[in-house]
C-alpha cells in the first residue's frame, strides 16, 4: 500500500507496519509546520529496491536513496526550507510528537464543529467520528454561497478550502494546522458566527 500523507503526517496516527504502507509521501508543511517546498517519501528498504524503471527523473526514488546513502542528492535542495524543515521537525518532538500534536487539532476541530453547528452549518459526513483531527467539511445552508463566505472569512484573516467535484459550491472545508492560539480559535469562532448568520 502507497499512502498520501501529505497533508496527515505528525498529525494523525499512521500505522505503518499494521496496515502494511510500503511507502508514504509527505510534506514539511502542513502538519509539520515547516515552510512549503520540500516533500519526502518514507519507504521500507524492500519496496524501494523492488522500485524499476521510473519514468521521472525527479521522482525516481531509486536514485534519490542511492545518492543519499552516499550523503548526497540528485538536485540542489533549498537550504533554507530543508533548514526550517530541521527545525520544524525539532519543534514537533519538544511539544510531544504527532500524539500531542493530534490532541490539538482534535481540541480546535471539536471546536470550529460546534460553533459551525450552532451556526446551522451541518456536517457533510453525518458522524463527527469519521473526521480525522485536522480538517472538517460542512454543508452550506440553503441560500449560502461558498463565495460570499470565503469573502467574509478572508476580511477577517481567514482562508477556508471550496469543495471539489460534486460538492463544488455546496461545502467548504476548514483545516487547523498551523500556529493557532486560543486568540486565533476566539477571533475565527466570531468571524464564523458573524458570516454564517
């Protein structure tokens, strides 16, 4: 199994061995917190020399193993992201791992949920279980429109995600990765009561 962690990894629990993920992509962004740019993939040594014949040369995770063994890279990394990437990854260990760090997000989604819902913005899944711990999708009320919304969020600091495909305009989503304080949480819980009213 091949997993697209980019935007759940050291947020949400991934386990690899029992679900049997050969290989998992990621970012330095999103939950990590580091600055965007840089991805990796995490594989079992196994997979990696059943790996042949890559089509890409930018992707071909056999030459990027083989220079890294050597304490190489194919390419030039931005060292200034691949920094902050190390200090991103530093910061994540000090506050308590993706554990302390899932804790969070749970804490702010539980909250955007219910301000959403006492806002009459319904879950688009009917069980808030079946949510991870960094983002939540909502159905947009009768008459509400995606792009009034987000307008109104974006004025008060806020970006929210539109749906895709055929919730296109009829959802939106909101994530809680990031540098959030109880101040942020505060000023969001109001801006959302005032634009879903």
């Amino acid at each position: 199994m091949l997993l697209d962690a980019v935007s759940s990894f050291a947020g949400e629990d991934m386990q690899l061995g029992e679900w049997n993920i050969e290989a998992l992509a990621a970012t330095a962004n999103k939950c990590v917190h580091g600055a965007p740019g840089v991805s990796f993939v995490l594989t079992k040594e196994s997979a990696l020399r059943r790996a042949s014949g890559a089509t890409s040369v930018y992707l071909d995770l056999s030459r990027h193993a083989a220079d890294q063994a050597k304490g190489s890279t194919p390419f030039t990394l931005p060292t200034h992201v691949t920094r902050a990437f190390d200090e991103a990854l530093a910061e994540l260990a000090d506050e308590g791992g993706w554990r302390k760090r899932h804790a969070t997000y749970q804490a702010r989604s539980s909250r955007v949920r219910s301000v959403c819902r006492e806002s009459n913005a319904h879950l688009l899944l009917d069980r808030e279980d079946a949510y991870g711990s960094i983002l939540t999708s909502f159905r947009l009320a009768a008459g509400q429109h995606y792009e009034d919304l987000h307008a109104a969020l974006r004025s008060d600091g806020f970006i929210i995600y539109a749906g895709q495909g055929q919730f296109d305009g009829a959802i939106f989503r909101i994530a809680v990765m990031g540098d959030l304080d109880s101040s942020d949480l505060d000023r969001l819980a109001g801006s959302l009561r005032r634009s879903l009213a």
